[in-house]
C-alpha cells in the first residue's frame, strides 16, 4: 500500500476498521505488523508520507441517528431485518459504533472503507450474506461491475482462486438484484 501511494495514516485506519468485520486480535496483529514494516522501511531510508489524522468526534453526536442516516444512505433502504427485533443491542452496536463512530472518521472515505470490508468478508469465507450486502453498498458508491471484477481478478491472484469463485458467486447475485 505504501509503495502504490496510500499513507501511513490511510493504512492504519484500514487496519482499525478491520477489526469490525476481522476482530480486534487480528486487527492488532495487522498493526503489529505494519508497525514492524514501517520500521523496516525507515531503517532503509524509506520515509513515508503520514497523510491526514481524522477530525475529533463532535462530543454532542446523536450516534444512534447519525449510524442510522449512514447506514440508510449507503444501502440505500430502509428495512428492518428480523435480527433487529430479535436482538436490538447488535443493531444499536451496529448504528453507533460501525456506522457512527468508525465511518465518521474522516480520513477514509466511504468507498474505501467498503473495498476493506469486502475485501475481508471474501477473505472470511461463510459470510456471503455480508458481502452481498456490502458489495452492493460498494456498487452503490460507484464501483463498476468492471472495477468488482478486477478486485475478484486480483482476490484469485493474491488469496485464492476458491475465495475468488465464492466472491464471483456472490457478485452475480448482486448484479442480478440490481437489474430486477
């Protein structure tokens, strides 16, 4: 990441937000490791570019309602899943801690946040439910269909051609919703 012009900052926000989808123990173990990189890399000489820190949150955030307006604008609907009422703690967990506190951090946009967590839910395995929800927030950020290929091409070519073939499955399925 840090030779194709992300900054330290950019990379540690995605290994923050990792934890979300991946949990803190290998969230703190991407950490560990990017903070023996970046050692590495200043031993050579290698002096990276910090980027941005993200904005303080206002201390007077309705987390509750402003999780809700991210989450409603990045799915574009406003269902209520069945979990909602079976176990109302996880979607309050859900819209101030996912939705409120992580993407109100500034300095990853949104879009860039979802190609993390689709990246690791295609890595997880048995969370296809997760991803098509989350590659479909991706496509409604922008993303092509050409661009979510790509990403599948390079999943086959850096993790595994069985995660790509699940991820290739789970994005038919999206393209399909959307055309209906």
């Amino acid at each position: 990441g840090l030779n194709n012009g992300l900054t330290v900052n950019e990379i540690k926000e995605i290994l923050v937000h990792t934890y979300a989808y991946a949990g803190f123990p290998r969230s703190l173990n991407g950490i560990n490791t990017f903070m023996s990189v970046l050692e590495e890399r200043e031993k050579n000489g290698i002096k990276d570019e910090i980027g941005a820190f993200a904005s303080p949150v206002p201390n007077n955030l309705d987390k509750n309602e402003y999780g809700e307006n991210i989450r409603t604008a990045l799915t574009r609907r406003t269902s209520k899943p069945a979990y909602q009422t079976f176990t109302p703690v996880i979607d309050t967990f859900l819209k101030e801690h996912l939705f409120a506190d992580l993407f109100i951090r500034d300095n990853l946009d949104h879009l860039s946040r979802e190609i993390t967590t689709i990246s690791i839910l295609s890595n997880l395995g048995n969370v296809n439910a997760q991803l098509q929800s989350h590659m479909n927030i991706t496509m409604n950020l922008g993303l092509t269909y050409d661009q979510m290929n790509n990403f599948i091409m390079v999943l086959e070519e850096k993790v595994s051609r069985e995660k790509a073939e699940n991820a290739q499955k789970v994005l038919d399925i999206v393209v399909e919703s959307r055309t209906k």
